[in-house]
C-alpha cells in the first residue's frame, strides 16, 4: 500500500512526487507512466522557454506560480548543475493598432513587477537587429531550459530518496475503498492511500475513472512549428514573440532560440484529431468523436472563428505561414524554414464554451487532479507540486 500514487509521468507529476519525497521523506511513494519513458509527451515536445508571467492576470494560480516557479525552477538547475540561459525576450508590436495593448501588457508587467522595459525600434535593432516593430517590451525574467532534463533530475531524486516510478503502467480502473484506493492497470493492480491525477492530455479521463464530475474536457491542439535553417540561425539572437490576441487564448507563431542552438518558429494552433497527435495525419477514433461531439468545442469555435480560421489556413499553407513570421523578421524566406517536430496542448474546454485559462486543481476526499496545466506548467511545475502538497494531508492522516 502507497500512500501516494501520482499518475502521469510528465514535468508536472514528477515535481509533484518530488515536493512530496521532499515534505513526507517517510511517505511511500510511487510515480506511474503508461509510456515506455518519462517526459514523453507535453514536456518532452515543450519548447523550453522559462515564462516570466507577464501574460498572465493578477491574482491567477497562472501569474502566481509561474513567477514563484521561474525562482525555484532556476535554483533546481544550480544545484542539479542543468545548464539554462536568462537570454530575455521582446515582446513587439509591429502595427499601430497594437501599441494600446502592448502598454496594456507593459502595466501588467509592472504590477507583477518583473524586470522589463519599454523601448523604441532602435533600441529593439540593438537588441534583435533583424527583428521588425515600431515598439516593444523587453523582459529580462524569460530563459530556456531543457525540460526533459529537469523532469529526468527530479526523478533520479524520487527514486534516490526512496520513491518508485513504474513505466508502461497505464491506468485502466480506479476503484475507491473505505481504506483507500484500488488502482487497476494494464500490468498490475496498485493499492493507494491516496491520488494524484497529474496525466495531462488524459486527465479528464482518469478523473472519470474515479467517478468525479468535472464539466470539462480535454480537447488536443497541435502546435505546429518550422525550424530555422543553420546558416539562418543568426536572424534570432534571444526569444521573439507578438502581441497576443487579448480574445484569442494563444500567443501566436513566435521565434524561440532552443538550448541546443536550434530555433523554433510557431506554434501554429489546431485541433488534433487525436489526443497525442503530432502529426496532421494522426487520427483515433474515440479521441476525434468525443472532441467534434463536445457542445463546449463548437461554442469555442463560433467565439473564434476568424482567428481559428487563419489558424487552419496558416497550417495548410507555408507560405501563409512564412508571412506571419515576416511580420516579426521581414527578410524570412520559405527557404529559410524546414520542418520541425510538433507539440500537443490539453487544453480544457468547459461544456458551455469557455477554454479554462487559469490552472484547474480539484480536490476529492482520497485524490487530487490537475485538470488543466497547459503552458506556463513546465516553468512553474515545482510551486505547482509545492501547491498541491499543501491541499493533501499528511501520510499519518489519511
């Protein structure tokens, strides 16, 4: 019998049994993953940027844990020797339009108070020579990382400090006693006191396994990206983002110099026709029918149909695609960009057309589920393990 077993075995689960192995060093404690690997989905396609915050609303789990998350992120790489880079970010507007909502978002900054700056186009050249825009925020709180690293640190730490991780263990049952939890999977039945539900793309699945009510859904969308040629890498000295549509719920194609050296153009946002579809051509049955059957989809939809469309048009055309991208650097070229691996956001959509922008954590008398985790996740994953270890009880206690 554990007394807490974490289902899921992404960036956001593993930092949660690592905050409890931390809290509870007695605790037994064990970490599931359906996959053959750790990190293997979400966290392992995530592009690697350190969020400062700016983005999100005052008083958010979002702006909380993302800036609280940023601190304790960095001091986990120092002592686990993860290399990063605080290289900053400009956020830019490139049509007079948008220059009332960047100062909006310069506000926004300022009462989360991050290090940030307003600047002109010059001083953006000097910053990004290559970079268009007639006004811009520079933030010194984004970096890049290697979340994969990161969440294979955290589970050396689980395993070293006495935890188990148990992979290609996918969930298939849940069965709740007065003594604690039955939880039957593909290859074994585990016994826990308690759960926590950190599976990501499936979570709203897992809590339907144990019966809860949630009303909402996992609804899959696709980040599609290109990546800069080598001799191109150049054009993009630091992380280049727009500014984002207020109404629409992603940020829109921007440039991310990776750790690696490479560097990452989009995402582009569509659904996906399966919940781990990378590719255009990846399609599951139960995963498209219980999507395009979801009343909250089409509300979501009707609500943004204009930029949904340019969203589709945008993945069906590269050309469409290189212009987005132009608006940021004009001298980009079709020929500059080649393909590059895909990302898939769970996003949760209520029944009555609302994308849950904020963090989404419930608590039932013998679990807890994370329900909604997209972006900034990665960044803030150890407050939010931190967070989720102060709604539990202690082992003694349950």
């Amino acid at each position: 019998m554990y007394d807490y077993v974490i289902i899921g075995g992404g960036i956001v689960g593993l930092s949660t049994g690592y905050a409890l192995i931390q809290k509870y060093p007695q605790a037994k404690i064990a970490v599931i993953e359906k996959e053959n690997t750790l990190a293997f989905h979400q966290t392992g396609h995530n592009s690697g940027v350190i969020h400062s915050g700016i983005y999100y609303k005052p008083g958010s789990l979002k702006a909380k844990l993302s800036k609280e998350g940023g601190d304790l992120l960095r001091a986990f790489c120092n002592e686990n020797e993860i290399p990063y880079e605080m290289c900053g970010k400009v956020i830019v507007a490139t049509e007079k339009q948008e220059l009332p909502l960047l100062e909006n978002l310069y506000k926004r900054g300022l009462e989360h108070q991050l290090n940030i700056s307003l600047i002109d186009s010059s001083q953006l050249a000097e910053i990004e020579p290559h970079a268009y825009g007639l006004q811009a925020i520079q933030v010194m709180d984004a970096g890049i990382v290697q979340y994969k690293r990161v969440a294979e640190a955290m589970a050396k730490i689980i395993q070293e400090k006495g935890g188990t991780i148990l992979l290609r263990t996918k969930v298939e049952k849940i069965v709740e006693g007065s003594a604690g939890l039955e939880i039957v999977c593909n290859n074994n039945t585990i016994r826990s006191k308690y759960l926590i539900n950190c599976a990501g793309l499936h979570s709203d699945r897992i809590a339907s396994l144990q019966g809860l009510k949630t009303n909402m859904k996992i609804v899959p969308f696709r980040g599609e990206y290109y990546e800069l040629k080598p001799e191109k890498h150049h054009l993009v000295k630091h992380l280049i983002y727009p500014v984002p549509n207020p109404n629409f719920p992603f940020l829109g194609v921007h440039f991310t110099r990776m750790m690696d050296g490479h560097v990452h153009a989009g995402p582009n946002a569509v659904l996906s026709f399966k919940r781990e579809g990378y590719r255009k051509t990846d399609f599951h049955l139960r995963d498209f029918a219980e999507a395009v059957t979801y009343p909250g989809l089409w509300k979501v939809a009707s609500q943004n149909l204009g930029e949904g469309l340019k969203e589709i048009v945008r993945s069906l055309s590269k050309k469409v695609f290189v212009q987005s991208l132009q608006r940021l650097i004009p001298e980009i070229t079709a020929d500059d960009l080649v393909v590059s691996e895909n990302g898939v956001r769970a996003q949760a959509l209520t029944r009555d057309g609302k994308m849950v922008d904020d963090f989404f954590i419930v608590n039932d008398k013998r679990s807890t589920h994370i329900l909604n985790a997209p972006s900034p996740a990665a960044t803030a994953s150890i407050a939010i393990g931190r967070s989720i270890c102060e709604r539990i009880q202690k082992p003694d206690l349950l």
